[in-house]
C-alpha cells in the first residue's frame, strides 16, 4: 500500500474515528483481569485496554511483554534481516 498524500494517510484513515495519542511512549505493560493497563515514561497510566497490537521490533517487545506471556519466548527465536527500500517514479 501506498499512502498518499504521505505514508502517513493510511493510519491517520483507520484511526479517523480512534482516541490515537501520539508522542507518547509506553514503557511498561501490565495484566489486569483480562485486560492490559498501559504505562508512560514517567509512570503515568494510559489507561486500561482489552488488547495490545504489538507492532516494534522483537527486542522491543521482548521488554514490554508481561511475565508469564506464554509466547514471549518466541520473541528471541526471531532473526531480523535488514532491507533496503526504494520507490521511484519515471516521468
């Protein structure tokens, strides 16, 4: 997929009619009956969510993943492969 008038489209399209707070970085994730209480940096509570779209790098994750997450393991199985990218346009 291709965004237009940026890349940025696509998410700012599905996330038209979501609460989306930006510049915010989530430093802890905790398990909460069933559901997940997000923290920032600075300790503040997010708020409590029913599901987590994890969508970082595997050692990334691997940092935020709750204790007792049966697949966090799975996580260091995971090789990445860097890739480079290019999109070119012939007038």
């Amino acid at each position: 997929l291709v965004g237009t008038p940026s890349m940025d489209a696509i998410g700012r399209h599905l996330a038209r009619e979501l609460d989306v707070r930006t510049k915010t970085r989530v430093a802890r994730v905790e398990p909460s009956d069933g559901k997940y209480i997000l923290h920032a940096d600075e300790g503040r509570a997010l708020g409590e969510f029913d599901s987590v779209l994890w969508n970082c790098p595997p050692a990334q994750t691997a940092a935020l993943v709750p204790n007792g997450c049966g697949w966090a393991g799975e996580l260091t199985k995971v090789v990445m492969q860097p890739c480079w990218g290019m999109m070119m346009a012939f007038h």
